[in-house]
C-alpha cells in the first residue's frame, strides 16, 4: 500500500477550473489510483488544494505519475497551476488503511519534519500512545514520505468542527496522553492545514 499525497495551488481565480478538471481526471477511468479525498485549505495556503490517493502497486502509481507528467494533464487543469507537488507515502504499519466516509467534514493534515534518526523512534512512540489517544477523537491516517524531503511523515486528524477540533486537542493534552511522551524531541519542523472536503470527495 502506497499513497500519493499531491498539492496543486491555482493561479489567482483559477480554483473552480482546476476542481473541475480534477473532478474529470479522477472520477473517470484514466488513472490507476483509488481516490480516497479532495480537499481545499480554510486555513493555511489559500485556495490549496489536496488529493489523496491510494495505490496497491508501486508500478501502477509510476505510470500514472509518469503518464501525467510526460504528456502534461496534470489532472486535466495544468495551464491553471501556480504551484504543483506530490510525495509518495507508506502508511504507519499500526494504523489501518484510510477507507472513504463521512468523517469530517474539517480535516486538518499535518506534517512533521523528523531528524536523520528520529523516524524509528516516532513510529515507535506513536504505536503506545495511539490507541488512548484515539479513544478521544480518531487517527484517521499516518504516513511517512519516502521520496521528497525527508524524513517526513504526515497526519490526518478528520472533526466534525473547529470547536471540537480545539476541544479534543485540549482534553488530550490535560489528560498527558498527546503528544506522546518523548515524541518532540525527534522533530525538526511543524506544520498544520485545516481543509474541507470537495463535493466529489469520498472522504466527506
């Protein structure tokens, strides 16, 4: 299991041609990949936009990367792009595989930067504190890159709110049991988006 995790930015008035072209590319029969969600940023970089897939194959997510990129679809939207990346993940091997569903609707992905040797030890950590952590609010997904900038890994926290984003993580904290113990001392960077799922997002 792989998944690919890809950022487009539109150029300034270009998000609703860019959805729509995503919305074409992805709910067709072009590409390998299974979409799990599409996302656009309420809070972070304005008007990003975040699509999650899921590969069984590594060869299958080659081809459809390789495909987009030789013959420049990109989507379906790439003349209306500012910024464009997309990074390969594998998931935490104690989390289970994202499925599609009403989750949210807010979402919020974080990434973390990892020192050269912290990436074991995180993973590690995660495992204990996972389980009581999730009895407060769900682990939707977590990942670690495995091309890109790295070490890296990736997080997905879905709320039903703002409000109760900000409560979980409170009561999480006042309880000791977030972020583990030990965990920080790894990290070398921090940081966090709130998006909100498309119309066309399996993840809603």
């Amino acid at each position: 299991m792989r998944y690919a995790v890809t950022r487009i930015t539109p150029e300034v008035g270009g998000l609703p041609k860019v959805l729509a072209g995503i919305e074409a590319s992805l709910t067709g029969k072009s590409l390998s990949g299974r979409l799990l969600g599409c996302f656009t940023a309420e809070i972070g970089v304005l008007n990003q936009i975040l699509i999650l897939q899921s590969y069984d194959e590594d060869a299958a997510l080659a081809e459809d990367r390789s495909r987009a990129l030789v013959d420049g679809s990109l989507f379906g939207a790439a003349e209306h792009f500012r910024e464009f990346e997309t990074t390969t993940y594998m998931p935490f091997d104690f989390v289970p595989p994202i499925e599609p569903g009403k989750h949210g609707p807010v979402y919020e992905i974080r990434v973390y930067g990892v020192k050269a040797s912290g990436l074991k030890p995180t993973m590690d950590l995660w495992r204990d504190a996972v389980p009581e952590r999730a009895k407060v609010s769900p682990l939707l997904g977590a990942m670690y890159a495995i091309d890109g900038s790295l070490p890296r890994f990736l997080h997905i926290w879905p709320f039903a709110s703002l409000d109760e984003r900000m409560a979980k993580r409170a009561e999480s904290v006042e309880r000791g049991i977030w972020p583990p113990k030990g965990g920080p001392a790894h990290l070398t960077s921090l940081s966090s988006a709130i998006y909100l799922p498309t119309a066309f997002s399996p993840l809603s």
